[in-house]
C-alpha cells in the first residue's frame, strides 16, 4: 500500500522551511510527518507538492491522500482506515484525507466531487513555523510509544546516572558519565548516537541515528536533533531537521533548523522579548511581520543557512535558505534567502558561491550534491529574488 501526502495552503504559511521540502517532510517529534503515517500504516508514502519539488519527492499511484500539515493520531487513524473510495474527511474547511480508489485527484477537485465525512475530535495541524517546536513535546511522546512499542532499549553504559526509566536507546548508541532525565519525558537515542562525557539530558529529547551531543551540553525538554547532526552548548525546545551542526557554546531555544545548517561558535537566539510581549515572525505570504501570540520564539533556520561566531540572533528571528551571517550587533529579524552579511549590511549570496559551499558540506557527511538538488536550490533562489530588496 502506498499512501500520498499532500501539501495544503500550509505549504505558503510555513516558508522559508518548505522552500525546500514538502510539508509532510518537516520533523516534529521524533519522525518527519510522512515517516509517522507510513509507520502507522504500514506503507509506503509518497508526495503531492510543487511541481518544482516533485523530481526529489516523486508522486506515485496512491489510494489514500492525506494532508502533509496532519500529525496522526488513534481516533484519526480508526477514520482514515474507515474511509472508502468516493469519501473525503474534514473538519471545518481543513481536507485532513480521501480515498480515490486509486485514481489521481487533486484535493481542490476532491472537495468538490467527494462525500464529505465529519471529523470532530482534535489534531495536531503544522500551519506556521513556530508550532514546530510548540507541539513538539506531544509529537515526541506519541513518536516515542509508536517506535518503541513491544521492544527492548539497548543498555546504556553505568557511568551515566538516570532519572526515570523512560529511556530508550537504539543499537549502537553510546552514553557515557552523562546524566539522563526522564521524569517529564522520554529520553530516544538514535542507533549509532553519542551523548559525549559530561552532558546533561532532560526529556522529553530525541537524537536521531548517528548525531552526537558534545561534552558538556545541557539539553532541555522538547528538544529534537535530528540525524546525522552534532551538538553542543545550551538548547532548549528546539527542533533540528538532520545534517546541521550547533557544536559549540551557546543558546538556542525556542526555534527551528532545517538542513545543512551550521552555528558558529558562541552564537545565541533571544526567546523573550524584554517587555515580554508577544512575539511577530516574518511571514513570507504576508510579506510582513505577524503575530504568534507566543511569548517565547526564537530563531527559525532554513536549509543550507549558516552563521558567522558571536552571531546574535534578536527574538523572533526568521533566516531564508542559503543564507549566510556574519559581523558583530544584531541583524535584522527577517534575513531573506540567499543573503550575506549582517548588521552591517546585507548582498546577494551568488547561486555559485553557494553550490560551492554547499558540495563541500555535502561531502564532509560523504554525500553527492546532485543534479536534481541544484536544480531544486536555482529554482529556491529565483523564487526569492522579490525578498533581497538590500
């Protein structure tokens, strides 16, 4: 069975992380969105997305389309299972699901052909960046019965202490004279995972397979660091998608990173504004700054964007792909894709002085920058181009 995840008007609201990616791509919990429905269901997955997108995350034949933004959930799931062929599942005016009988169809053209079927009780829903990390505590507890359910944690060294007993590690994770904390959430260590001497871990946290906490890292609750990523310093509530690194001193709390993300020694984000009002965070469909309602928002990272040591990120800071900070003070709270400098100023960051960049950090995790990758990325930086009004 193949199922298909299909972006919704939540793919515009959630730039600069979609510029990259579909929605059901993104991480929250443990698992990307897609990862967690195939699991549930036993299937394989696909995408419906952007045309430009589509060469990376291919479309195949599928019966059943569900929406990207839709975490699942038990009483989702029993009414995705229900559904026939001719049936579609709403709440309000959100498509959560149909089922074509394996046909193509469109989900503009499926609200309009499809018997609509209620759904009334509660989900989570991926709309806006921030909620990234904001469910991430419910979306790491629900991943973590789902993966772990009905086997055995892998031993963990004795030199660790452990608080709880919600711990989990997969085959191949190393700990060592750290302390773990599970009380208020479960700790997952990803296979081949390293939590380094002298680290401090409070759940609910997740590693993914072969990333490593460095030594002396304190680690907050809801915290995901994703695969292949290495970490240090203070985090707190943060969500890394896989292959970044935030390997040395400093803060980073209430945010999100994409890919291909790197920051610099140092480096700090703000969370809290200092008269504790709400945070605003750029919205690119806006083109203007909007409310979160949020008192705590910090940065939101996309791909391939990268930052200089001693970077100060001010609250609610918002950094397109591929962009690249330096220089002392604060930069702006929008810095839009394909960008260089700080607050000194800002140009252009050049597609190939970017592709150039990015084939060696590619390289340095023994991967291909390939074609369809550098297709997706030109295609990214002439989108944007509206954004770099510097």
């Amino acid at each position: 069975m193949t199922i298909c995840l299909f972006d919704d008007h939540s793919w515009f609201t959630l730039k600069p992380l979609t510029f990259t990616r579909p929605v059901a791509d993104l991480r929250v919990g443990i698992l990307t969105i897609a990862e967690k429905w195939a699991k549930y269901l036993q299937a394989e997955y696909c995408f419906d997305t952007q045309p430009y997108l589509a060469e990376k995350f291919p479309f195949k034949t599928a019966q059943l389309f569900l929406n990207g933004g839709i975490c699942p959930n038990a009483e989702l799931l029993e009414a995705v299972i229900k559904l026939s062929p001719g049936k579609a599942l709403i709440q309000n005016k959100i498509v959560i699901a149909y089922n074509t009988g394996g046909e193509y169809l469109p989900v503009n053209q499926a609200i309009d052909d499809f018997e609509h079927i209620p759904f009334t009780r509660s989900f989570t829903y991926i709309q806006y960046p921030e909620q990234i990390f904001s469910e991430n505590h419910v979306e790491i507890n629900a991943d973590f019965r789902l993966i772990t359910k009905g086997r055995s944690s892998a031993s963990l060294s004795n030199t660790n202490t452990f608080l709880g007993e919600n711990i989990f590690a997969e085959d191949g994770a190393k700990a060592e004279c750290s302390t773990f904390n599970s009380l208020n959430g479960p700790i997952y260590l990803g296979k081949s995972s390293e939590i380094w001497e002298g680290c401090h871990i409070r759940g609910s946290f997740a590693l993914g397979h072969h990333s490593q906490v460095k030594m002396g890292a304190k680690i907050y609750g809801q915290t995901t660091v994703g695969p292949y990523s290495r970490v240090g310093g203070e985090i707190n509530n943060a969500v890394i998608w896989g292959y970044s690194s935030k390997g040395h001193d400093g803060y980073l709390g209430n945010a999100v990173l994409g890919q291909w993300c790197n920051i610099g020694a140092d480096s700090n984000n703000s969370n809290l504004k200092n008269n504790y009002t709400d945070v605003r965070l750029w919205d690119y469909e806006k083109e203007n700054f909007r409310k979160t309602g949020l008192q705590f928002c910090g940065l939101i990272m996309a791909d391939h964007a990268k930052c200089a040591i001693n970077t100060m990120f001010n609250t609610g800071t918002v950094v397109g792909v591929s962009a690249n900070i330096f220089g002392s003070g604060f930069p702006r709270n929008f810095i839009p894709d394909f960008a260089w400098g700080g607050a000194h100023g800002f140009e252009v960051y050049g597609l190939k002085k970017m592709l150039d960049t990015a084939e060696k950090v590619y390289a340095r995790r023994d991967q291909t920058l390939d074609a369809v990758e550098v297709k997706l990325l030109t295609e990214v930086f002439n989108l944007t181009q509206q954004y770099r009004r510097f």
